[in-house]
C-alpha cells in the first residue's frame, strides 16, 4: 500500500484528524483528481461533479482537523475512495 492509500485509510477512519500533514492532503485531493488553487494562505479545491469546494488552511505544518472532516465527507458522499 502505497503512501497515499493510507492517507486516504487514515482520513477514512476518522482516527488521526489533527494530525494529517496539509502538503499530503493537497496532493491527496489532486490525485483524487481535484484542481487547486491558491488565495493568499486559502487553497481552495475543486472537480467537476462535486457541488462542494474544500478550502484548506494551514494549521502549522498540519491540515485543520474541522477540514479534514469536511474532506472524509466528501470522500465518502462521492466514493472517491475507489478511484486511487
């Protein structure tokens, strides 16, 4: 299993929300086939298909635990899982 197939495991169990790198998460939500772009310190994701637009802040060098939420939502809504 490679490293972000067990991001995708880790964001999917709920288990380590406050402690998901914000670098992987980015890249994460690319190779879900999202196109970022940035705003100030606002990174903003979106894909054809999915009414919602995940903004991401950085908290230190970590993703937002409420935002890591909101990704899991989203991953599990559209079953992005299966597309890795």
């Amino acid at each position: 299993m490679g490293k972000y197939e067990k991001l995708l495991q880790k964001i999917v169990q709920g288990t380590a929300d406050a402690n998901i790198p914000f670098e992987e998460l980015c890249q994460l939500l690319k190779r879900l086939g999202f196109e970022e772009r940035v705003r100030g310190g606002h990174h903003i994701f979106r894909r054809e298909g999915i009414k919602e637009k995940p903004n991401l802040q950085k908290d230190g060098n970590k993703a937002k635990a409420y935002q890591v939420r909101q990704i899991r939502d989203i991953i599990i809504e559209y079953n992005l899982g299966d597309k890795m």
